[in-house]
C-alpha cells in the first residue's frame, strides 16, 4: 500500500468516526430527554396520587357524616320527633 491509499483509509475512517460520535451524540440527547420526561411523569404521579389520597379522605370523611345523619335520623324518628 502506498502513503496516498494509507491516507485516503485514515480520512475515510475520520469520517466514520466523526458520523459514529455524532449519532451517540444524538442518541444521548433523546436519553436525556427521556429521562427529562421519566422525572416530569413521576411527578405528575405524585401529584395524582396526593389528590387520590385526599379525595379517599373525604370520601371516608363523608361516609362517616352520612352514617352519623342516618343513625340520628332513625334515632329522631323512633323517638317520635
């Protein structure tokens, strides 16, 4: 092989080097962005779940109140008033 095939391959080889980095470059990127996105969504879950807890707590709150309600009413009601 001659100096000017050697540094044809060296230049064909910087170029695939070049094009393989950019496209880990690339692929980095949409991992971070995933992951961005994993964070924003674990968030989000959070939040929904801090509301689901406090929606079972006055759903359990009112159950309470309504059972209170009825055995008054019943109770009202047998005593004739």
């Amino acid at each position: 092989m001659t100096h000017i095939e050697t540094e044809n391959i060296i230049v064909e080889k910087e170029k695939e080097l070049k094009a393989m980095l950019a496209n880990q470059n690339v692929v980095e990127q949409k991992k971070l962005h995933i992951q961005r996105e994993i964070l924003e969504l674990q968030l989000k879950k959070k939040d929904i779940e801090i509301v689901i807890d406090k929606s079972k707590g006055l759903t359990k709150q009112l159950q309470i109140e309504l059972s209170l309600l009825t055995k008054q009413f019943w109770a009202e009601k047998n005593r004739g008033e």
